[in-house]
C-alpha cells in the first residue's frame, strides 16, 4: 500500500471514530436528555432514604425539584410520590410553626392542592402561617430580633407564602412576606459585594473584624447564596407584575446575579466558598444547581441578557450532569452545614441537592436555541 493511500484510510479512520464518539456523547441540552435525567435523578432519590422526616427541610427542598420535575416532564409516577407523601404526613408542615425550615414543604402541598383542590392538603399549612402570625412573644424574634435571621430561610418561607397569596387571592400572605424578607435583607446583604451573610455571624463588625476565609476575605457561603437565588426566583414566580415592592426583588436578583456570573469557576460550577475558590476543591452540586436555575429563569423571563448568561449557564449545566452518575446520583454535595465546608466529595449526596440538580433542569429545558 502506497503512502497516499495509507494517509487517506488513517484520515477517514479517524473521522470515523470522531463521528462515533460524537455519536454516542449525549446532547445535554435536547429536551429528551434532560427530562430522562431529572426522572432518573428523582427516582434515585426516591428510593434512597436520608434518615430525615419527610416534611424537613431537606426532603421538603427535595420535594420542590420533584414538583418541578413533574410539571417538566408529566410523569405520572413523581406526582404519585409526592401524593403519597403528604398523605403520610396528614399534608402537615414541621413541628416548629415559628421556622422557616418547616414550611419549605408547603410549597409542594400548595401546588398540588391547585390539581387536586381538597382542602385538606393545605388547611395545616394556613393554620401554621397563622400561628407564625399571631403567636405572642415569638422566641425566633424574641432571640434573634427578627423571625427570619439566616439566609436560607428566604428561600423556605417567602414562597410559601407568595402561593398561598396567589391561591387564596389575598394579598395579606405577600405582604407579611415582603415585610419579613426586607428585615432580613437589611440584616444580611452585603452591598459590596452583593452577597448574603449566612447569618450575623458572618457580618464584619465596625472595625473591620470578624470572620475571614484563608486568602482573607469575607465568608460567603455558596449554597446560602444559592438558597437566596431560587427563593427570588421562587418568589417572583408567584408575585403579581403589579406589586408595588416587585421592581426591589427583580433588581435584587438582578444585582445577585451579575455578582454570582463573576465567581463561577473553570467548570461551569461554584465552590462552596464564593470567595475563596481555591481552599475548597471540587464543585458544590447543590449550590451549583441552585444558582443554574436562578440564571436559566432569568434568561427564560428576558431579566437576564442572553448574550451575557447564555453561555455560562450551559457551562453550569454541563458542569451539573457531570455530578449525575449512572444510576442518577447527584453528587459533590456539601453535607448539612451553614458554611463552606470541605467534608464532601464525589460520594456525597442529600436530597436536597437532587432537588436543586432538578430544579435547574426544569428552566434549562425551556432554553431556546
């Protein structure tokens, strides 16, 4: 065999190859991908158990991304699942009525209460938000001087709220939210760097002090962010485009979210510390999903430019199907926590971090090309 003929088969073997390996490597943004990704995700999580009571914070985040996985994707078997589930749980919150935390799982129990239209479902919910409301000398605010005073509780409670104002048509829910959310926000947003506390631990105090990440800057929690993020979104879903406080929370988001494209890393993904990415290795699943969520929804309601986030949130959904293994574990989940931590790795999974992997799915498949 001549030279010619031998650089001609070793081209055409090449392209070959090249176009089975194409062949095979799944298209991450074909609607059909993600929506068999986020069901073999869910039902992993179905199936395995973190030990938590269902109605807790971190089932009921869960829960959040199976309802949204559900109305992606029409599943009859996840809203089977989240049935059964508030019929367990007698469609009751936590125990705690003053918690944040406790009434995540009501999100879930509004909106199938919209399908199914039994009182029931949503009767311990109301009773719940009014005790919150009523109860004499509240010990969260009795304590801490305010009901809401770490961040992931603005991602718990405001939409809970917001749905049952939109549900019941009245517009009392959406203003004791609004109140609460901006007593919180005055506490915690930081304006230089556009970012919330965890809490007031994590807030510099007058002389500069307080607590510091190893290169010396400000502790930032990444998932804390991202619980902010999607509460906005989640938030903003329900407010009416007429209320008079809605231009505050879209220009928050709007702040956050050119704040949150400047600190995503090489991979697409976020660390578990926003400031300093480089003492905490490995992408944060859970933060990471919160935050493509957040951006997709912006970019899928025209808040966000495209030409600026369309780019960085398909490097952040590549970044997340990376963490999905193949029996639809989502890992490089930091575990239970209320700061960066390092105690986490390809391994680690929670429920809640399924249900930020799910939430990201159901705005990425409403991307247009």
């Amino acid at each position: 065999m001549n030279r010619k003929k031998k650089i001609g088969l070793t081209v055409l073997s090449c392209l070959f190859i090249s176009s089975a390996l194409k062949a095979q490597a799944p298209d991450l943004f074909q609607k059909a991908f993600i929506k068999k990704e986020m069901v073999k995700a869910a039902d992993w999580q179905l199936s395995h158990s973190n030990g938590a009571a269902e109605n807790s914070w971190t089932n009921g985040v869960f829960y959040v991304g199976v309802d949204a996985a559900y109305q992606t994707t029409g599943e009859k078997r996840l809203f089977d699942s989240l049935m059964a589930i508030g019929e367990r749980k007698q469609w009751m919150p936590g125990r705690q009525f003053d918690n944040a935390d406790d009434i995540v799982i009501c999100q879930t129990y509004i909106d199938l209460y919209r399908i199914v239209k039994d009182k029931k479902m949503i009767q311990p919910t109301i009773d719940t938000v009014h005790k919150m409301e009523t109860a004499p000398n509240n010990a969260l605010v009795r304590n801490r001087g305010l009901l809401w005073w770490w961040c992931d509780a603005l991602f718990m409670a405001p939409p809970t709220l917001a749905k049952l104002s939109k549900t019941f048509n009245d517009p009392h829910y959406l203003v004791l939210a609004d109140t609460l959310y901006r007593q919180t926000y005055r506490l915690l947003y930081d304006h230089e760097e556009k970012l919330f506390a965890r809490d007031a631990a994590y807030l510099a105090n007058a002389r500069g002090g307080g607590k510091k990440e190893a290169n010396g800057k400000k502790v930032f929690w990444g998932r804390g962010n991202g619980w902010v993020m999607a509460g906005l979104v989640n938030l903003l879903k329900e407010m009416p485009q007429d209320y008079a406080g809605r231009s505050f929370y879209v220009g928050l988001f709007k702040e956050m979210a050119g704040r949150v494209l400047e600190l995503q890393q090489s991979d697409g993904l976020w660390r578990s510390s926003l400031l300093d990415p480089e003492s905490f290795p490995g992408g944060e699943g859970s933060g990471s999903g919160l935050y493509c969520y957040a951006l997709a929804w912006g970019i899928n309601q025209h808040i966000l430019d495209k030409k600026s986030y369309l780019q960085p949130v398909k490097k952040a959904w590549t970044g997340l199907t990376s963490l999905v293994n193949e029996a639809g574990r989502v890992g490089w989940v930091q575990p239970i926590g209320e700061d960066p931590k390092k105690n986490f790795n390809a391994d680690s999974w929670q429920s809640y971090g399924t249900g930020a992997f799910l939430l990201a799915g159901s705005e990425i498949v409403k991307l247009k090309k």
